[in-house]
C-alpha cells in the first residue's frame, strides 16, 4: 500500500537514505530539508526513478515554515501516515565552552524540530486511526561522549519524547520508534572527521564489532520496517542499528 511519508533532513546522508527506500517501495515521499535545492534535487532524483516526491525546504525550528510545508505535503499528497525526524545538527564543545546561544540552537534543532514536526502531523494520523513515527536520535545518548553535552542531551531529548508518545498514541495505531545509530557514513560524519573533532569513519569502523561504519541504507531497512503494517506490535524502542557497538 502506497503511503504518504514526510522525511525532515531527507536531502542527506540517513535521511536521504530513508527517502529512497520508501520511495522504493512505493511510498509518495515529501523531502523536508533547511537546504531546499538539495531536498528539490532529491526529490528530482526520486521522481525520475518513478517514484512520487517532493523537495520542500523548511527549517524544523521554525514552527509556522513546518505547519505551513506539511500543509503543502497535504495538498499535494494527502494526508501524513509516516513521519521520520532525521534532521539534526551535529555539535562538540568542552561542556564549559557551551554558549547559552550554542545550546539553545542544539535543542531547537533537534529537539524541539522534532517535536514541531510531529505534534503537526500526529493529528492526521489520528484522524486515520494509522501512523509509523521513526525518530532519529544516537547512540551517543545511550552511552554519553566526550564534549557534546548539548548534542547527547538533545538525543536524549529524543528518545525520551518517543517513548512518551509512543504510549499516548498507541490506542490510536500509530506506532513510534527511535533508531540510535553509532556512526554512520554520511556527509555529517564526514564534515565532523575534516574537522577533527572525530576519531574518523575508519577509526571508528576498526573498533565497532561488525568491523565496517553504518551505511545510510543500514538505517532506511530498519526504518522502512518499522513504516511497515508488519511492525505494528512495535512501539516505544530504541532499535539500535550499530554493528554491535557497545560504548
Ligand atoms: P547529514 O548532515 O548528512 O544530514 C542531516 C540533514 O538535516 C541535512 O540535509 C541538513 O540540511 C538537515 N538539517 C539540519 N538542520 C536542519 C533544520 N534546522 N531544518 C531542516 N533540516 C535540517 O547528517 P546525517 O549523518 O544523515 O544525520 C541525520 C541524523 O542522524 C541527525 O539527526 C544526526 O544527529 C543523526 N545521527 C547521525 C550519526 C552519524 O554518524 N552520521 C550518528 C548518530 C545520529
């Protein structure tokens, strides 16, 4: 069954990936980004793969630009049935050098973005008596990590809203996960590692069990089930995709 999805950061790395695996399997996918060209080539690369999609560009912090683009999903789609948080902002600072405007970004980003977005979509899911939420939160904020006090609280942000929500929304069918990923190979890993404030996709590959980084994809197949009919028993888990990482 062909579903309408919306992906907030869905014109990169996990959330591109996400993108694509639903749209693969036959979902009619809004691409949600703060970089609108790269979520409306996204969208582009979809459509031309046969797919239906499109590219919005929206700031997850701001809460009209979010009421006013899942608007446009609607007129353009229909109804929201899935919604999957995986726009964030990546951040590292000693605890002591975190700027009060610094921290208020972090959580405005990947906290309360998240929140804007679901709490704008959660009532066409509850008027559909049907809904997948997937949230994107760390690994890092079940472990902790050195010098990211504002990032890890953020995630941990995260997986607190989803497991509360999860229980609010479960009488009404609609389901909501978190994925923690531990490092995953993307253009934010990659920007973090030529800044030297990470040890490197291959440092860290080394140590992790499987013996090999995340990829997008290894993210979009656990998300693409847990948006799935068959993952409806499923609510309110941290479904860790980490090559067995363990920190
Ligand atoms: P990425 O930078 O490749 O993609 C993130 C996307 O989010 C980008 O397209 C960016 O433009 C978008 N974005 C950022 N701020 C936004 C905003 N305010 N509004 C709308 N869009 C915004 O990063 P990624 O590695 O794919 O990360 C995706 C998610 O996964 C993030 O929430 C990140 O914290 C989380 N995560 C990543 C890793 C990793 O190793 N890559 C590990 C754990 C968690």
């Amino acid at each position: 069954m062909s579903r309408v999805a919306v992906v907030t950061g869905g014109a990169s790395g996990i959330g591109l990936g996400i993108s694509e695996r639903l749209a693969a399997r036959g979902d009619r996918v809004a691409v949600l980004d703060r970089q609108g060209d790269a979520a409306k080539r996204a969208a582009d690369t979809l459509r031309a793969g046969g797919a239906q999609a499109v590219g919005l560009e929206v700031d997850v912090s701001d809460r009209a630009a979010v009421e006013s683009a899942m608007e446009a999903v609607r007129r353009e789609f229909g109804s929201i049935e899935i919604a999957v948080t995986s726009a964030g902002i990546a951040a590292e600072h000693p605890f002591t050098d975190i700027t009060q405007e610094t921290w208020d970004r972090v959580l405005a980003v990947n906290l309360t973005g998240t929140f804007n977005c679901l709490q704008t979509v959660v009532p066409d899911m509850l008027e559909a008596g049907w809904g997948r939420i997937v949230t994107i939160s760390s690994s890092s904020a079940q472990s902790g990590g050195p010098n990211r006090a504002h990032y890890i609280a953020s995630k941990g942000g995260v997986i607190a809203l989803t497991k509360a929500l999860a229980v609010d929304l479960a009488p009404h069918g609609i389901t909501v996960n978190t994925i923690p990923p531990s490092i995953i190979d993307t253009p934010m890993a990659q920007a973090e590692e030529a800044a030297g404030r990470f040890p490197g996709v291959e440092a860290i590959a080394a140590v992790t069990p499987v013996r090999r980084a995340g990829v997008p994809a290894d993210v979009a197949a656990a998300c693409e089930f847990l948006c799935s009919d068959d993952a409806g028993f499923i609510t309110g888990q941290q479904i860790g995709v980490n090559g067995g990482w363990y920190l």
